[in-house]
C-alpha cells in the first residue's frame, strides 16, 4: 500500500515538472511574440513600450505615488522615475502635490495621455480581434480565463515575496560566479 501511494506521488511529481517545462515554453513564446508585436506598435506613438505600461497602469489605476507604480511595474524607482520623467516631458503625465502631504506627489494621466493610451489600446485589440476571430467563442472565453488566472497566480506569488524558485541562480562556482 505505501509503495503504491510513493509511486503515485513520484509519478505526480514527474506530470507536474513536464507540465511546468510546457507551460514555461509555452509562456516564454508567448512573450516573446507580444514583446516584439509591442515594441512594432507601441513605438510608433513615441513612447517605449515600458512607457506604454506605466502610462496604462496610470490611466486604468488613477493617481498614485512613484513607490506605487515602480511596485506595479516590476521595476526600481530609478528606472521608474526615469520613465515617468520621460512620460511627463511628453505631456502624457503629470506630477501633483497630494492633499494630505504637500511633500509628496501623485502621477497621474493627463487627458491627452488618456487619449494616446486609448489608441494604442484600440490598435492592440484590433490585432487581437484578428487572432481570435477563427476560435469559437467558448474558447475564447476559456483562454482569456486561463490567461488571467495564470497572471493573477503569478502577480500573487511574486508581489508576496513566495519565492518560485531561486530569484537568481545561486553559482556553483564562487570563483568563476557561474550559475549552476
């Protein structure tokens, strides 16, 4: 009986790492295709694609801090504040003092920025429009849950500090720092 329930383990352990190196190669193409497909047509309107996210995370969010942003973001507040610095010289955004504290400011879209960010919006689904149309709806709807449930799973475990695995690899040789 405990070797039947070992094997059952030990053959879910292994379905699980295949799935994971699926899904993983699956993910890693996907990203890959949107990233460049991004880059193509966000670029076009003169802002970076990383400016596109940050102006996005500021018109669907509302005004917040850089702190705030830079966490949304995935990124460090230099970088972020570079962005921004970028976004705001081009009108897309603009610093207020808050209320409550006069030291501190909120980002936050600016109408010609919520503008620009509709268009690009508009341009991106139309593309995918063109990617969905051969799915019937039913599928559609079970990938776009699919999707969003990985995003969110992901976005929970990563904002949380629930480690996936090694946040950089660990060398295996402290002399050469290669990863292992």
């Amino acid at each position: 009986m405990a070797r039947s329930a070992t094997h059952s383990t030990q053959s879910a352990t292994l379905t699980l790492e295949r799935d994971a190196t699926a899904l993983q190669s699956a993910v890693a193409d996907l990203v890959r295709v949107y990233q460049f497909r991004d880059r193509d047509r966000i670029c076009c309107h003169d802002i970076s694609v990383t400016q596109c996210y940050a102006l996005e995370t500021l018109v669907d969010h509302g005004p917040m801090r850089l702190g705030a942003l830079a966490e949304r973001l995935f990124l460090d507040k230099s970088t972020t504040s570079r962005v921004v610095g970028s976004l705001v010289k081009k009108g897309y955004v603009e610093q207020q003092a808050e209320a409550g504290d006069k030291r501190a400011t909120a980002l936050l879209a600016t109408p010609r920025g919520r503008r620009l960010c509709a268009r690009i919006t508009e341009d991106l689904v139309t593309q995918q429009k063109q990617l969905l149309q051969d799915l019937e709806p039913d599928v559609r709807e079970a990938v776009v849950r699919v999707i969003r449930g990985l995003a969110r799973a992901a976005d929970s475990r990563f904002r949380s500090g629930v480690s996936v695995g090694a946040a950089c690899c660990a060398p295996d040789d402290a002399s050469t720092g290669v990863c292992r």
